[in-house]
C-alpha cells in the first residue's frame, strides 16, 4: 500500500461555506472602497477630525448594540434572514449617500452603513451570525484554516475596492471634489446586492436543538464557559480601544501628516489590505502546525513594533510601507481569533460567543475614533500610535494567560 492511500483526503467545502465566503468576496469591495475615501470624502466637505471621529463612533456604537441583540437571537435560528436584513440595508444606506451631502441625512447613511469602518466583507454587526454559521458547518480541526481563508477573502476584496476608490482621482488627474467622492457609493451598493443574489442560493443550517440541561456537569461546563467569555471580553476591549485610535483614521492621518491626496493614499491602503489576505494564509499555515495561540502572538506582537515605528517616520512612502507590512502580521489573525472564539462554548451558545467576541472589541473602537481624531486635530500625530501600541501589547499578554490551555487555541489540523 503506497502512502497515498494512506493520507486521507480533505472533504470539499460545504455548499453554504462556499456562498458565505462569496458574499465576503462581494461586500469586501465596497467596504475597502469606503476605508480609503470616506474619511477623505468628509474631510473634503469641510469637517474637522473631531466630527469625523463622532461619524465613526457612532457607527461603531449603533453596531454594537446590534450585535448584543442579534447574535444571541441567532442562536434560536434564522440566520438567513437576518443577513438578508442586513444587506438590503446597507444598500439603501449607500444609495442614499449617492444622493445628498445634508449633514443628518448623511451621518445617518454612515450609522447604518458602516462606511469607513472596514468590516472586512463581513456582514458588519450582524458577523457573529456568520461566523456562528460557518463554526456549524465546520469541524474544530478545520476551523482555523478555512476562517483564516475567509479573511483572507475579505481583505484582497478590500485591497481591490480601494484601488477602485482611487481610480477616479487617477483618470481626473487631480484632486478630487467633495461632488466627485459621491459617486464611489456605487461600490458598497453593488457589493450589498450582490451578496443578497448569493444569500438566495443558501439554506439555513439544520442545527438539532438542545435541551437547557440543569444537571451538575453541565452547570459546571456552563460556568466554565462564562469564565472564558468574560476574559475574551476584558482581552477583545484592550485590543478594541488600540484599533479605535488608530485604524479608522489611517487614511485622514496620511492626508494631514503627509498633505497627500486619495491618488497616493488609496493605493497604499489597497496594498496594507491585500497584504492582510497574505497574513490571514500565513497565520492559517502557522495555526494548523503550531496551533491558533502560536499565530497570534508572533504576528500580533511584531505588529506592535510596527505601530510604534510608524509615526517615527518622516517621510510619507516609507511610512506607508510600514503601515503594508504591518498589514500582513496584524489583520492576518483575524480569522484564527474567530476560530478561537467560536471554540470556547457549546454549539447552541456559539452565536452569543461570535457576538461578545464582537462586542468587545466593536464598543471600546467605538471610542478610539473620538479620542484619535481630537488628537490628531490638536497635532499630537504621533501619541495615538503609541497609545494603542501600549494596549495592543497588554492584549498580547492577557490573550495568552487565559486561553494558551484551551483546545481551540492548541488544536491542530492533521
């Protein structure tokens, strides 16, 4: 018998898993268009970095709260229709955008839409369904490198969506106007309905229900869940505020720092989120010989040296490579992190595990964005870096002293 026969052969994705990956695909476009130009676009409308952070904020907050409702109630069923809700309304948001630049109006499109926010083509606040789903449709074992691949995905649509976004300042040949921004909106919409067209070909997973058992393992068992969510949460919130500051505001950091225009700044955006899609293949490769825990904590800890050297930078093009590469080891792990997560409790609590997973890092972001952008509007361009850094860190180090034990972080893929 050859060695052949003796290596078993991978099982084909499922046919939902396939259709979910395919709507990242699609929304992931758009969302990397509105990274690279949204805040560009209210910068060019005349508003301060304070009022862009609020816009921000606000998304990141009305999302949170959605996610606190939304994730635990997909765990009774209907995960189909709630994505469905949630495309078709962002496609409403962004052809509304489209349309009119009333400063109410507008912060509304953006609550609802999430513009700028960068949700990497997943469903925004609504992700923990998805990310419930694909854990259901998935073994353990497989988890970590099929979630990095569907990163992955997420991060080459953004890439392509902000190529796309600077693509008009390409063909005018100079700056572009606030009236010219607008018709960008088209990205996100088209994304939205696309996602809707694949959404039609899926089924809803076919879950058994469970029983609420009240015996004595399975009170400790539930209580050893809540242990490991309650420190996912004090974790997700150092590493939330770190992103807040700084992420959000990348692209109105290089046009302020650097006085550069979406022509320079969309294609380097582009680049750090390709280069993203290329750490979440690395950071899959690592887990399934190494184990989730070992992918995180090299990747992440060299994307705080990263963050630290990159406002040290004068120069706006070797800044920008520093904010590329630092595109593969910090969003890389986004995927094995949801993997994670997604093995810490029982299949029926799976979607209030993807939403604390969520929740914890959407609401503490929520309120980077206010205190970046006033900083950044007094000129300290450089202490929100340092600032998120320092939390970045200390999330390394609480990540790895509550969840190096557990079977999700250790496993491996065989």
């Amino acid at each position: 018998m050859n060695n052949a026969t003796n290596t078993p052969e991978r099982p084909p994705l499922p046919r939902n898993v396939r259709l979910l990956i395919g709507m990242r695909a699609v929304r992931s476009i758009g969302q990397g268009a509105m990274v690279a130009s949204f805040t560009l676009y209210l910068h060019a409308l005349g508003w301060s970095g304070t009022a862009i952070g609020a816009v921000l904020m606000g998304a990141l907050l009305i999302g949170t709260v959605l996610t606190m409702i939304i994730g635990p109630l997909s765990d009774r069923g209907g995960r189909r229709a709630f994505l469905f809700g949630y495309d078709l309304a962002q496609a409403v948001a962004a052809a509304v955008a489209m349309f009119t630049t009333t400063p109410w109006i507008l912060v509304l499109a953006a609550v609802v839409g999430a513009f700028g926010r960068g949700a990497n083509g997943s469903a925004g606040a609504f992700s923990p369904v998805e990310q419930a789903w694909l854990a259901i449709e998935l073994p353990m074992h497989r988890r970590g490198s099929i979630f990095s691949i569907n990163s992955a995905v997420g991060f080459a649509g953004m890439g392509i969506g902000a190529l796309l976004a600077a693509v008009p300042a390409w063909w005018l040949g100079h700056a572009m106007s606030a009236s010219d921004y607008r018709w960008l909106f088209v990205l996100p919409l088209a994304g939205s309905l696309g996602a809707c067209a694949l959404l039609w070909l899926a089924r809803d997973p076919k879950v058994e229900a469970l029983r609420d058992r009240r015996d004595a393992a399975s009170t400790r068992l539930r209580a050893e869940e809540n242990r490991l969510l309650a420190r996912l949460v004090l974790a997700n919130s150092l590493n939330g505020l770190g992103i807040g500051l700084i992420g959000p505001l990348i692209a109105y950091w290089f046009a302020i720092k650097f006085h550069r225009g979406l022509m320079e700044i969309g294609p380097g955006i582009a680049l750090g989120l390709i280069a993203g899609a290329g750490g979440s293949f690395l950071a899959g490769w690592i887990a399934r010989r190494r184990g989730i825990m070992s992918a995180v904590l090299w990747m992440r800890g060299v994307g705080v040296a990263l963050l630290v050297a990159m406002p040290l930078v004068p120069w706006f093009w070797p800044a920008m490579a520093l904010y590329i590469v630092r595109g593969v080891s910090n969003r890389g792990t986004g995927g094995v992190r949801q993997a994670l997560a997604a093995g810490l409790t029982r299949v029926e609590r799976r979607g209030l595990a993807s939403s604390l997973q969520n929740i914890s890092i959407q609401l503490p972001r929520a309120i980077g964005p206010v205190i970046g952008g006033f900083l950044f509007h007094k000129g300290y361009l450089t202490l929100p870096f340092l600032l998120g850094a320092a939390l970045q860190l200390g999330y390394l180090v609480l990540y790895a002293r509550f969840f190096s034990h557990t079977e999700a972080a250790r496993v491996r893929e065989t």
